[in-house]
C-alpha cells in the first residue's frame, strides 16, 4: 500500500467511519475477481461512501492525493470493467451503501434510485405501485443501477423500451474533481450545449461516479404471452418479426436460438424439454406484454403464428398454455451460456450489425469461423431485432481450455471482430469494453472516435485515475497534452 492510499483510506474512515473502509483481505476477496472468473485484481481497500456529499469528499481527497479508484457496483461486468488492476495501484469505490430509492412517482412514470440499489430490488419496489422498469438481464439479482447505466444495459426488453439510455432520464454524478453534476431532474427540453447525462451513459466509470438515476417506469405488465415457433433461417425469422411489428405494438421480447444451441441446453441442462415436437434449425422466442388486463395477447400471436406457418414462414410453433410453460421457455433462453459452457470452451462475442443485415451475417460469419479453424462450432444466439447478437465459437472437440484460449481464440475473436466491422456494426453491443475489448477497440475503433473518447477522458480526468486500464487507455494511445 503506497503513503498516498494510506492517506486516502484515513480520509475516508473520517468522513465515513468504519463502515466506509473495508481492509480486511477476506472482505475484499470476493470483488476482486470478475462475473466469469477472467481476471484478478489487487486492491487494499473497498471504499464504500454512504451518501453523495460523502462521495464527493472521498473523490475530492483521491484527486489530491493522486490515488486512483474503481467504481463497482454488483460486479457483474462481462467484460472484467468493475475488477481493479492486478498491480494493486487503485481502490474499490463501491457503491454498496447507497441503497436509497428516493422515489417513485406513479402518476409521472419515474423513480429516483441511488447507484447501488439492485435491480431485481427496483423492479419490486416499481411493482408495488403498480408499475415497471422495464430492463431485465440474466444479473437482475446482482446488478445496480450505477453499473447499468454505467454500462448502458440492454437485456431482452431493447427491442421494445430501448436501453438505458432511453430510459435514464436523469443523471446525478460525482465527476474526477469531486464536483457533484445534478442532472436528476428530467428536463424534457434542455439545450444548455452538450448531454452530460448521455456522456456518463456508457462510460463505464471513466469519468466519474454515478450516485443516482432518474428512470422512466411504465404500467405494470397485467396480461403476457409467450410462444416459441420453429423455423428455417434468420432470415425468416427477422421476417416473423417484421409481421408481428406490423400487426402490435405488444413485442417486447423477439430471441433467436439456434437448433444445436437447444440441443445443448436439453443435453445438459435438468428439468429443460423440447418446446416444439419436431427438429428445427432454428427457434425463436417471442413475448407480448401489456398493462391491459383484458389484452387479448395469446389469441393474437395464435392468429400472427398461424398465418406464418400458412405463409411458408414457420414451420411450427406453439403459445404457451400457462405462466409455468412461459417461464420454461424463458429457462431454455436464460440457460443457453451455461449449456454452451458445459460443452467446452468457447470465444463469446457480444456483437451487433444493422438489423437487416444481421440474418446474413449470422450464416455467413458462423460458416467462415468454421472454415478458417476447423473443428470449431459457431453460432448466435440471442436479441435478433436489437440486431445483436451473442456469437460465440466453441473450441473443437477434445481441445483443452488452455490450449484453446493460448493459441486458437485470440485468432477467432480476431476474425469475428473484422467480420463485424466489415459489416457496419459494434464489437460491443451491450457489455462495454472495460478491460477485455480495449485492445480490439484501439485495433478497430476509427481513429475518429478513438481520438474523441481520449480528448473527453483527458478533459475530465487529466491523472487518469476513474478507472484506469479500462475502455480508454490514455498512456498508450496518448493523452491531449
Ligand atoms: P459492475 O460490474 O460493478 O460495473 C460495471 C462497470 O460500470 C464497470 O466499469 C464499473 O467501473 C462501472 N460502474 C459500476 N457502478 C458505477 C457507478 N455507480 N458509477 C460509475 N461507474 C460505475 N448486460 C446487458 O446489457 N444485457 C444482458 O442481457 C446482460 N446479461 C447479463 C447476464 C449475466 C448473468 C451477467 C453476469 C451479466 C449480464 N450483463 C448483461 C452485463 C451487465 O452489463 C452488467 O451485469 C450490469 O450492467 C453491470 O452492473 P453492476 O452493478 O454489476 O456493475
């Protein structure tokens, strides 16, 4: 521990007391190594201030004494963004006591909820007034509210409500100086130059320390349905979803699954069955949502099914009978990493293209991968409408994991990333850069934009100290001056 942190840690417990400081190694243990076990960090401490002026004096003090800190929150990061760097140079600033939903308007359709509330918590607390916050991921139970908005979540609600940026409407933040921006008051109109809301929308805790949000709820979901319907390609999947588009504006859910996907998900999954009598190359999982009670949502997507499988477009597919059959469905869509992951290693790539473009790029790219390093299995999965993806290129059979990720994944993620590009899309859809992409980004970014997201990050943290290492790396690619 350097003099400077030593410092920074008895500010901390003077303006916070014991319960802002964690030192002992079993406490801190647990947070620093990321969601899927990829990286491991060092940090001699979590700070965890309980407030926003306590935040902002603990951001104050770090900037003085030059220490720098990670902003974390339930650590799920799919991208190791919330674990510190390994040579221990920096602290944890959770944001574990800030747990506050300050309010919840009904009538105005927003809620105010402090950086570390839960999401699962968030969806609760919306429920009992009859409404919703309608972004849900697979990490509800864990992720906070900092960390979605410092992430731009999606989820499988994008297609519908859009991710967190539609839905912060406003943005409360300590900045690298220890200024406190208050932009939680959900102006409809304000032209006062450049979004400062927007800028900490996605910045992964670069540029400072999200305490709260204003979030956009909508009427409680009073009626759903939910159908899996099997067919013959993306293409004709993007298809089905252009006719229901046409037909509701209830499709809140749209997921493609390839047929091998499923076939993993029943090898190695307990309790998962079939949802459809016959074999299908692909799948798709559709939900409608209302907050009418009387929504006549089941007999509608019968009818849209229907009239695709009498147009050619669907081969099969079935609505869900009762909530346990739609939760089934959900099972078999929620389990698809873990049953892939039971197969064997694999490079994961949450990628995204232009919607149209994306049935094509699924066939296209999946048979090049298989071409290029034989053996392998590529395919995605996942949120065909958002035209993102999750593409991933399973090791070929036999291969150990560590034969796999030294010397044929960097290769395959190499290719699928310059497939993307080529393409028109993101080598990032919904799950950032944090440390894991910064390398591809400096590779593939336009200079551009590189060049922008440096000039930003210098302004508003010329040290360097939110978040080193992660999503902008200002040493190697050279700081404004
Ligand atoms: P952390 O992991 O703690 O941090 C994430 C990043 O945000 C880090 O860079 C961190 O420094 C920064 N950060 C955290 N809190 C703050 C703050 N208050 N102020 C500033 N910076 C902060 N994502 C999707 O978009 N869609 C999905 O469908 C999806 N599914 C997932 C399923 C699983 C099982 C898991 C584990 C993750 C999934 N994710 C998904 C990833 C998702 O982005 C993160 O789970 C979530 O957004 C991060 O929240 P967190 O509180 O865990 O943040």
């Amino acid at each position: 521990m350097t003099p400077a942190q030593t410092d920074l840690i008895e500010t901390a417990h003077r303006i916070g007391g014991d319960r802002a400081v964690t030192t002992d190694p079993a406490d801190i243990g647990p947070w620093l190594t990321d969601w899927r076990g990829r990286y491991r960090g060092v940090a001699p401490a979590i700070l965890s201030p309980a407030s926003t002026a306590e935040t902002a004096e603990i951001v104050r003090a770090a900037r003085n004494l030059g220490v720098a800190v990670v902003p974390q929150g339930g650590n799920t990061s799919m991208v190791g963004g919330a674990t510190p760097p390994a040579d221990g140079s920096a602290l944890i600033l959770s944001t574990r006591r800030m747990r506050a939903i300050r309010s919840i308007d009904a009538s105005a359709g927003q809620a105010v909820a402090e950086a570390g509330v839960i999401l699962a918590t968030l969806h609760d607390a919306a429920l009992g007034e009859g409404m919703r916050f309608p972004l849900t991921l697979g990490a509800r139970g864990s992720a906070t509210i900092g960390g979605l908005v410092s992430t731009n979540a999606g989820g499988t609600q994008v297609l519908r409500f859009g991710t967190m940026r539609r839905l912060v409407a406003g943005v409360e933040a300590v900045l690298p100086d220890g200024s406190v921006h208050d932009g939680l008051s959900a102006l409809k109109k304000d032209n006062r130059g450049y979004d400062l809301n927007q800028l900490l929308i996605g910045a992964e805790g670069t540029l400072g320390i999200v305490t709260a949000a204003a979030l956009t709820l909508v009427p409680a979901v009073r009626t759903r349905a939910v159908a899996w319907a099997g067919l013959a390609s993306p293409d004709d999947a993007l298809a089905l979803l252009r006719r229901l588009e046409a037909a509701t504006d209830t499709i809140e859910s749209f997921e493609i699954v390839p047929g091998s996907s499923l076939a993993l998900v029943i090898e190695h999954i307990p309790g998962t069955r079939m949802p459809l009598p016959g074999r299908h190359d692909w799948h798709v999982l559709i939900e409608a949502a209302s907050g009418d009670p009387h929504a006549s949502l089941a007999e509608m997507l019968e009818a849209q099914l229907a009239a695709a499988i009498e147009a050619g477009l669907v081969a099969d597919a079935v609505v869900a009978v009762s909530e346990a059959q739609a939760e089934a469905f959900w099972r078999i869509r929620d389990s698809l990493s873990e049953a892939e992951r039971s197969a064997g290693p694999a490079a994961q790539h949450d990628i995204s293209v232009p919607v149209p473009v994306m049935p094509r790029f699924m066939v296209e790219a999946a048979a090049a991968l298989e071409g290029a390093f034989p053996g392998t299995h590529a395919s995605g999965f996942g949120h065909l409408g958002d035209g993102n993806v999750h593409f991933h290129v399973r090791a070929p059979a036999g291969m150990s994991a560590e034969r796999w990720y030294a010397e044929m994944a960097p290769a395959a993620t190499r290719m699928v990333h310059d497939l993307v590009v080529a393409a028109g899309g993101s080598i990032s859809a919904e799950h950032g850069i944090g440390q894991m992409k910064l390398g591809e980004l400096e590779r593939l970014g336009p200079p551009s934009r590189l060049a922008a997201i440096r000039a930003i990050k210098s302004a508003f943290d010329p040290a360097g100290l939110f978040n080193p290492g992660k999503l902008v790396n200002l040493a190697r690619g050279g700081a404004a001056t």
